[in-house]
C-alpha cells in the first residue's frame, strides 16, 4: 500500500520507489520526467510494450520479465490491440 497526501498520489510522494526504479549500471535510461501525468495504465502499456520489444515479441519471456502470467499478459495485450491502442512492431 503506497499512501500520499491529498485525493492524488504524486510523484513526490513515492520519491522513495524512483530511486528504486531507477536503471542499474549498463541498463538502458530512464526519462523519468517523461513518467510524470501519465496514468497507470499509459504506464503498464508502455512497459508491456517495451519489454515485449526488448524480447522480439515472445509472450512468455515478456511476462516472465514483466513477473506477470502469460494468459495476464496475451488478456492485456488483446484487450489493448481491440481497443487500437497497441501496435506492436518489433
């Protein structure tokens, strides 16, 4: 449970979990002003959409990544193609 201030959680109140998401060393940068109003789902697809990139489009090695079920993810990225908002091109 992540509790802020206020009726919106912001980045200032989670300062704590950037500095744990930041990239190790020899890990790709993370824009992390680009983050900043996007809303957890723009965020999850993103991610999903980065990380099955990053494993030429395999399923199984994105949601092993991504720590989530195959069928979590293939429901996911359906649900995003039937909705126009997911294109992938590897």
């Amino acid at each position: 449970m992540i509790l802020g201030s206020g009726r919106t959680l912001s980045l200032t109140d989670i300062s704590w979990l950037l500095d744990e998401l930041q990239p190790r060393c020899g890990a790709d940068s993370l824009d992390l002003s680009r983050l900043a109003g996007a809303t957890l789902e723009e965020l999850e697809q993103k991610a999903i959409l980065a990380t099955l990139r990053r494993t030429d489009g395999n399923q199984t090695k994105a949601a092993k990544v991504l720590g989530i079920s195959d069928r979590t993810l293939r429901d996911k990225v359906k649900r995003y193609r039937s909705q126009g908002r997911l294109q992938l091109t590897v």
